[in-house]
C-alpha cells in the first residue's frame, strides 16, 4: 500500500485534495479529527497536553 502525505498552508486545498481522494474510494486519515476526538474523549491526553501547552487548548 502506498501511503502520501498532504501538507501545505491554511487555505491551501488538503481538505479538498482529501476529500477528491476519499471520493475516488481512497481511504484517507484525517488526522485533525482524529486528534479532535482523542482530545474530546481522553481525560488523560487532554490533562497532558493542557499541562504542555496551557488551558488555552
């Protein structure tokens, strides 16, 4: 399996080039969702990153 990445700038397409691949049948990760969720439903991955990073997270 081949696996890419897809980096660039806000505003520069990912989520659109992502979402073309997805809609040819490409099986893509969206890693800000992923991160989102873990985030979301992970007391101690929040405790410590909140404690990395600061309450603004």
């Amino acid at each position: 399996m081949i696996k890419i990445g897809i980096t660039g700038g806000i505003g520069s397409g990912k989520s659109v080039v992502a979402s073309l691949l997805n809609l040819y049948g490409v099986p893509v990760y969206v890693a800000d969702t992923e991160s989102k969720l873990l985030t979301d439903t992970s007391p101690v991955i929040k405790e410590k990153l909140t404690a990395l990073l600061g309450e603004d997270l």
